[in-house]
C-alpha cells in the first residue's frame, strides 16, 4: 500500500467520538441561543399587542365616560347624580345617540359607570314617558356594555368646582368629574398597564348655576 492510499483512508475514517461530542456539544449551545432568542422576541411581540390592544381600550372607555359625563342632566324631581363612589358613578345625561342631529332636547338617560367582573362597565337606561308626562327609567330597557378588560376598577374624584383640588362628597355639588381609567390586560398581569386620567367640567349643571330658573 502505497503513501497516497494510506492518507487516503486516514481521511475517509470520518471523525473521531472526541470530535463527534465537541461538534454536537457546539450544535446544542448554537441551537439554545437561537431558542432563547425566539422566544425572547415572541414574548416580546406578544406584549407590545396586549399593550397596543389595552391602549385601544383604555381610549374608548375613557372616551364613553368623558363624552356622557360632560352632560350631566337634573331631571324634574331627581338629582342629576345618584351615586358617586370613588370606583362607580349613576347619574343623568342627555345623551343622543341616533347619529345625527335633534331638533329638541332629548330625554335624559339613567347612565352607571361601575367595575364588574374583570370589566369597566357602562349601563344605561333609556326614560320612558307615560301618557301623563311622567318620566321614569325601567330596568327592562338595560343595555350593559363592556368598555374594557382590565384587573384595576377606574377611580371617580368629585369636585365642586372646574378647576381647583378640594373634593366634595355631596353629589349635589359635584361640578366637575375626574376620571382614571387604567387598562391592565388580567390573561397577561406582568406587561405594564396603560392608564389614562381626565377632568370633565359638568357643563349644564354649571349653567343651571348661572340660570337658576332655566331648569327646575
């Protein structure tokens, strides 16, 4: 057997258990890295949707109770705030929602904003007029509504004025409202929640103050 035969045979004995072990040892470390780095960017990815979706949310409640909040309504005989706890709120509001514009004011809407079930809930209650011009609220015509999905209850502060920090308890002086809404996805507790924060001046109230005689 000749010099070249030999080298060739050495060459064609493949690798040696040493080199086999090094050489999957270096396939398992390579392949831990890429899975770490995978799923490091999954999760990653995955919290900026629950982030993005909370966001979304957190809009839309705040939105909903700003825009019903802002008018407050007394209506004949009732005071224009039924409740008014630090976590859920009832009150009167005119609101209208057919989409397009009224020639008369409508009646008011019983609206609750409350915390319920993992959920920032609105409720509403359309009046009903009977044939003697009373109005009253039945509870058959609830439409409740999940704004947001969260783990955290909003928080309501009660003012007696638009502007200034002293807080009133006295429904009756409420004059402007701030809102907390803080969206915190329960499925996924560890990615930061997003919070939003607002103050709604109760613009016909104020205006029944400088009209007295503008609503009874």
């Amino acid at each position: 057997m000749g010099p070249q035969e030999c080298d060739r045979n050495q060459r064609d004995a493949g690798l040696s258990l040493a080199e086999l072990v090094v050489a999957v040892g270096v396939a398992s470390v390579l392949m831990i890295a890429i899975g770490v780095v995978f799923n490091g960017t999954l999760q990653g990815v995955g919290a900026l949707q629950v982030k993005t979706s909370a966001t979304a949310d957190a809009r839309i409640a705040m939105e909903a109770m700003t825009r019903s909040v802002r008018v407050v309504y007394k209506p004949d005989k009732q005071s224009a705030i039924e409740q008014n706890q630090a976590n859920a709120i009832t009150f009167y509001a005119l609101l209208n929602r057919t989409g397009s514009a009224v020639t008369q004011m409508p009646q008011p809407t019983k609206v609750q904003y409350l915390f319920e079930g993992n959920c920032i809930r609105q409720k509403t209650w359309p009046a009903s007029v009977d044939a003697a011009g009373n109005v009253t609220w039945p509870s058959s015509g609830l439409v409740s509504t999940c704004l947001a999905r969260t783990s955290v209850a909003p928080t309501f502060t009660y003012y007696p004025t638009g502007s200034g920090t002293a807080t009133v308890t006295d429904p009756n002086l409420v004059r402007s409202i701030g809102i907390s809404v803080e969206v915190r996805d329960p499925a996924r507790p560890k990615v930061k929640s997003v919070q939003l924060v607002g103050r709604v001046t109760l613009t016909n109230l104020v205006a029944d103050d400088n009209n007295p005689d503008s609503n009874g």
